[in-house]
C-alpha cells in the first residue's frame, strides 16, 4: 500500500532521547502527524484517532491537507477531511 511507512523506516527515525515517552507505532504515527499538520496542542486526540481509526482514512486526510495551499488551520483541515471520509466510507458499507 503507498503511503504507509514500515517499520524499519520508523525505528531509523526514533530517537530515544526525543521519543522517550513513545512505545508503539501508533504513537509515533499520532506525534509525526501532529508535527506536520502543526498543531502539537492536540496531540492527544491524533493519539486516539492513530490508534482507533482505520489508517488508511488517516493517510487520505494527511495527504489533502498536504496537497492543499493556503491553509490557515491545517488541522481544522484534516479533521474535517477525516470526517468526510468516515461518512463515505460508511455509506458504502450499508
């Protein structure tokens, strides 16, 4: 699958001085993301999206908001994005 990391590609890039406090993946896919959409205040609720929600809607999200210009809030993005992509994802299962 494109876009997903493995975990060698993960582990090179754990540095246990910074992420001392992370021990799964999921954790630091969730610390990553908060990075790169800028908002390390929210950091918690990636953590709980990371581990709950499939990765694949997280990837698609991550990606839109990456792809888009001019974003004020990046993370206002990516979660209404995350939302839209739950409501098609349901509406195909039904």
């Amino acid at each position: 699958m494109a876009g997903f990391n493995s975990t060698a590609d993960i582990l090179k890039r754990f540095n246990p001085v910074e992420d001392k406090y992370i021990s799964r993946e999921f954790q630091k896919y969730a610390y990553d993301l908060a990075l790169e959409l800028g908002d390390e205040k929210h950091k918690s609720l990636y953590m709980r999206l990371a581990k709950t929600a499939p990765r694949q809607l997280l990837e698609q999200a991550r990606y839109f908001v990456k792809d888009a210009a001019h974003v004020e809030n990046r993370g206002r993005l990516f979660m209404w994005k995350l939302a839209q992509l739950k409501r098609e994802s349901g509406k195909g299962k039904t």
